[in-house]
C-alpha cells in the first residue's frame, strides 16, 4: 500500500504522527514543507496526504489544489489551529476530506487517517483504468453476438441493459462498452447496488453534504459525480429499493440530481448501463420495480450466455485464468491436460464463468503438480461425472438429429428409434452375459417383447435364454 504523507513545518507534531501510524503498522513519509511534497508527487501520489495549512513556501492549501487537480481521489486532512476558521472552509471547499484541529488527540487522528485510507480504496476501484481489465474471450457463437453489439455500439452513448446469469460476464462486457466508446478518456464506475443497505445506497450514487446524516463529518461526492463525462455500471439494479428507484429515473431523465442533504441541484453527462440476473418484466408486473424506469433502462438489451451455452468457450477460458491466477500469485503457470479440459467441458458450473476462473485459481493453489488432470479436481466436481455424463446422450442425440434433418433425411423417428432399441439391449445383455430374461428384467420389458426386439434387431448371436 502506497505511504500516508504527513507534511508539517513543525517537527514536534510530524514526529507524534509518525509514531502514532508506525504502531499502527501504517506505512508513512515526512515532509517538512509543502515544496517538498510538491517535489515528490512526480513519483507519484500518497494513499492519503495530512497537512498542515499555514508552512513557509507554498501554503498547504496550494499543496490540497495541486494533489487534487492531479489526483482527485486522494484524500486530503488538513490541520489547523481552532481559531483558523476561515481556511478550514477554504479548504473543504477545495476538497479536503476532514481536518484535525489542534491540538489534536491522537487516536482521533490515527481514526481519521484509517477512515480516509478506506476512502481512498473505494475511489481508487471505483475510477480504476481499463488497462487493467481482462479481455472477453469466446469463440461460441453466442459470445460473436455479443462481441458484435459491442462493435455496433462503439459510436453510440445510448442507455444499455446487460442481463445474464450471475457470473456471466456482465461487468466485463460494461467495461469493454465503455472502453470501445466515445467515453473511453473519461472514467468508468460501478457499484453492486444490491450490495449495501438503502441509506447507504443513496448516498453512494449522489453523494452527500457534510452533516446530511450522523457520521457525514465531509461532503462526499457521489458515483455520478465521479462518473461525470464517462460510464456508470449500475450493477443487480433488480435489488434497488422503490424509492431510489424514482431518484434514478429522474437523473436519468434529464441529469440532474441532489446530493443526500444538498438544497444545489448538479447535473452530470452520464452514459448508464444497467445490469441484472432477474426478470424485470416479471418484476414489473410484480409490482417491485417501476415500469417507467425499466422502459428508460431497456433501451438496448443485451443478454449474456451462461458458460454451459458456450461449452466449447472453456478449453479457451481455462488456460487465461490459469495464466492469470499464476501472474497473480507469482507462481509458474499450471497446465491443465486435455482429459481434464474435455471434463470440465461437459460440467454445467451454475456460476458461470466467475466459478471457472475460481476453479482455476484454486488449482493454482492446491493442485500438487505442473500437469492438471482430472484427478486434480475438487471432489465436488468429480463426484458431479454423473449428473454432467446423464445429459451428454441427449445433446449428442440433438446434434445428431440437426445434422440429418440439416442434410434432407426423413423418417428419422424409426431409423434412429431402432438404433436406439438396439444400443439398450445389446447394452443390457453384455451386462446378464447375453440372459434375456435378466436383461427384460433390466430394462423393464416382458420375456416376449425382448424376444421379438432381438428378432427384428437381428442380435439373436448376443442372446440365450
């Protein structure tokens, strides 16, 4: 984690600082003016900058309008004297995220400067660049569809909404719109909106004024404001509470918003792309999400496959996360054999993609060697051979059925029905070794009818009685 900046003229107060995040396990840097920070920031910024307001040289009111022109979501705690009024309010007005008064009580101070680290993380992957995101990959061709309606949509700003199962992707497919759009310079923020409670909720997408509600010690900017000019990712929006959702109507309407306790109406340029794994129509009618918002929502509709749509995606899917968890961990990448690619193949994974590349990084992990095979599964995944074996006759049965009808064939209920009779009986008598009795008795048919079906089959040589 990058260093808390503690600048400050007067060494007693930097020194009391120091040891108070150094027992705290804390990781921090010294400056004794504001110049000196100044010169540092090419280096690049702190996790969060504590400054004094009143230093020789540059005063710490330039220094808060330097880092947060250049860093805006690095947050800025100034000091200053009880009497000094006037710049506490210069400098929440330049966007400082609280301040200490001194003297100060150190455990306050120690808080704040833990609070304004957290804050510091939610902004950071908030706003975080794209270059970091993972490329979509799918050569199936319901992934094609997607990848195309992406292309489409390049030139456009138009409202989407991305549904699909849990796990499906949607995030990264938001990302790649927003990274192959107009906006691609400007930010890119998402919020899970099913993922905290509805106060908190609100404040987190309009932001809130300092003292709108306990706890509120610094006006905070919402994540359209952050969002201003590039894309925001309402994620889950099928879980967002009645009331914000007539908020986001109106925002989507016409941009303009509220902040929680503000009385200054602000107005954003915002691309919205929605996301969830329900029905919305089944909700509307339900009676818990508007009709009017989904119809604001729902002006382009895109739907992601789930991974067992796009089975023949995963031996290309398997080896990226593998890569990717190997990097992560530092580690030499695992390889995973074919028996074991063509098994996972055939599984269903109910969460998707999100549980493949889970897989992959607990494989990373746990597996003992540098060749995967199927032994090396979890047991949960082994154990489900049978449930994902049960359906793989039926799909091949499918694709067969597609490829005769595809060439002309007719009378493909009796040619393949007695294929299928045939498969059955030699398979059960192969079992009694050739006893039709036992065999009738497997396959729940009379002595007479597997008698006549061995006739008609002409399997009489696998038969005795």
């Amino acid at each position: 984690m990058k260093p808390v900046w503690i600048v400050d003229d007067d060494r007693s107060i930097r020194w009391v600082l120091e040891k108070a995040l150094g027992r705290e396990g804390i990781a921090f840097s010294s400056f004794s003016s504001a110049q000196e920070a100044l010169d540092a920031l090419p280096d690049g910024p702190p996790q969060v900058l504590v400054s004094d307001i009143r230093m020789p040289g540059p005063s710490g009111l330039e220094l808060l309008h330097t880092v947060k022109q250049k860093y805006p979501a690095v947050p800025v705690i100034v000091m200053t004297a009880y009497s000094d009024l006037e710049s506490a309010v210069a400098a929440f007005q330049g966007g400082a995220y609280e301040y200490l008064p001194k003297p100060f009580d150190v455990d306050q101070a120690v808080d704040l400067v833990r609070r304004a680290i957290e804050e510091s993380k939610r902004e950071t992957g908030a706003a975080e660049t794209l270059e970091d995101a993972p490329e979509i990959l799918g050569q199936a061709a319901a992934m094609q569809e997607v990848f195309r309606a992406i292309g489409r949509l390049s030139q456009s700003s138009a409202t989407i909404l991305l549904t699909g199962e849990s796990g499906s992707g949607k995030e990264l497919v938001a990302r790649a719109l927003h990274r192959h759009s107009l906006r691609a310079a400007k930010p890119f923020v998402a919020i899970n909106t099913a993922a905290m409670p509805k106060d908190l909720l609100e404040s987190e997408l309009f932001g809130h004024e300092r003292g709108a509600f306990t706890g509120a010690q610094a006006q905070r900017r919402g994540r359209f404001e952050q969002a201003d000019g590039g894309t925001l990712f309402l994620d889950e929006i099928g879980d967002m509470p009645a009331d914000l959702q007539t908020r986001l109507l109106r925002v989507l309407s016409d941009g303009s918003f509220y902040r929680v306790g503000g009385h200054q109406q602000l107005k954003v340029n915002v691309r919205v792309i929605a996301a969830t794994h329900q029905n919305l129509e089944q909700r509307v009618r339900e009676g818990s999400f508007r009709e009017d918002l989904f119809h604001r929502l729902n002006v382009i509709r895109i739907r992601l496959p789930a991974l067992r749509e796009r089975r023949e995606d995963i031996p290309l899917l398997v080896p990226h996360f593998m890569a990717h968890s190997a990097q992560q961990l530092g580690v030499e990448a695992k390889r995973v054999s074919p028996a074991a690619l063509e098994y996972l193949s055939r599984l269903d994974f109910p969460g998707n993609v999100r549980q493949l590349e889970n897989l992959c990084h607990w494989l990373t992990v746990m597996a003992p060697g540098q060749v995967i095979d199927v032994a090396d599964l979890p047991a949960e995944l082994r154990e489900a051979a049978g449930s994902a074996s049960s359906v793989d006759w039926i799909v091949a049965l499918e694709q067969e059925v597609e490829q005769r009808l595809a060439r002309g064939e007719t009378g493909l209920l009796d040619a393949l029905g007695r294929q299928f009779e045939r498969s059955l009986i030699e398979r059960a008598l192969a079992r009694t070794g050739g006893r039709r009795i036992d065999a009738a008795n497997l396959l729940g048919m009379g002595r007479n009818t597997i008698t006549r079906k061995i006739q008609e089959l002409g399997i009489e040589k696998a038969a005795r009685d």
